[in-house]
C-alpha cells in the first residue's frame, strides 16, 4: 500500500467545499491524517484567498490511477478538465508525495515541485512530517521553510476538516 501525502485547497466556498471534498476523498484513500488548514492569497491570479490542507493517506493504487481519481473527484466539484492553471476552485487536489518516487511517475512531477514553492503547501505538509526528506534529494523539509517563510499564511479553522469528521477506513471504492 503506498503512502502518500495529498494537497487540497479551495477558493470557492472553502468551507463546505473542503469537508464535502474531504469525505469523498475517504472513498477512494484511507486518510490516516489530516492537517490544519491554511488561508492564504490567490497565486497566479486575482480571486478569492485560498484555504489549504493536506492529507496523509494510504492506496493500493498507481500513481496514474490515483491522479485519475483525484481529477475525477475535482470533476465532482465541478471542475472544468480545461480549466486554467491558475483559476478558482471548488476542489483541488494534488499528488505531493508518494513514498520515496521522484521523477516522472506515470506523467506525474514527483514530489511535486509546489513542496518547496509554496507555503500553503510546505506549512500543513511539515505539520503532519515534521522529520519528513525529500525523496529527489534527501534533504529535510524544514530546511525548505526559511524559503517560503514569508508568505503570509493564516491558520483557519474549517468545520468539518479533521481526520474526526472524515472517519477513514477502508476505502470503498475498488479498481
């Protein structure tokens, strides 16, 4: 079963988007952690701030199979597969880390890049590894934060967005 690590984020209507997204998302992955969420600003455009999180998980899925899933489940939320890269979102959700894989996995970046770019992705990641490598490189994830440290960042509470409210178990779906 592979452990992997998840970002999700919404800009519209973050807090039902969020819960509804997560409790879908126990459908398909065993979540076994979920972070605090984050607001920060739009990047890329102008829009409404985001609110971020990421989710510990487990899948016996492929990376491909995952990342199809993961889009299938945005679709839900009503995400257009044309949508621009930087646009507002009822749900997004991106592969980060997938046990030790890095390179191009199955069309996928990994570990994606946003890691180490963003603070909205680098802050809940570190809250749930804190001892967390790299898996390109090795290097500690906290040695990141002095990069991304300046980003302004709030810590929200999102009702609904615990690993309590999402009550993972086994997922239901099967391949």
């Amino acid at each position: 079963m592979a452990h992997v690590f998840l970002g999700v984020g919404a800009n519209l209507s973050p807090e039902q988007n969020i819960p509804l997204g997560l409790k879908r998302l126990a459908d398909d992955v065993k979540i076994v952690a979920v972070s605090p969420c984050y607001r920060s600003e739009a990047v890329g455009f102008s829009g409404p701030a985001f609110i971020n999180l990421v989710v510990e998980a487990h899948t016996d899925c492929t990376v491909a199979e995952l990342n199809t899933r993961l889009k299938a489940i945005e679709t839900e939320f009503g995400r257009q597969p044309d949508a621009k890269k930087y646009s507002d979102r009822a749900l997004d959700i991106d592969i980060l880390v997938v046990d030790e894989l890095s390179g191009d996995i199955d069309g996928i970046s990994l570990p994606r890049i946003d890691v180490w770019r963003y603070a909205f992705v680098l802050r809940p990641l570190l809250d749930l590894w804190p001892e967390g490598l790299c898996p390109k490189n090795k290097t500690p994830l906290k040695e990141y934060w002095p990069h991304v440290s300046d980003q302004p960042l709030e810590k929200v509470i999102v009702e609904g967005a615990t690993l309590a409210d999402v009550k993972s178990t086994e997922p239901t779906s099967s391949l």
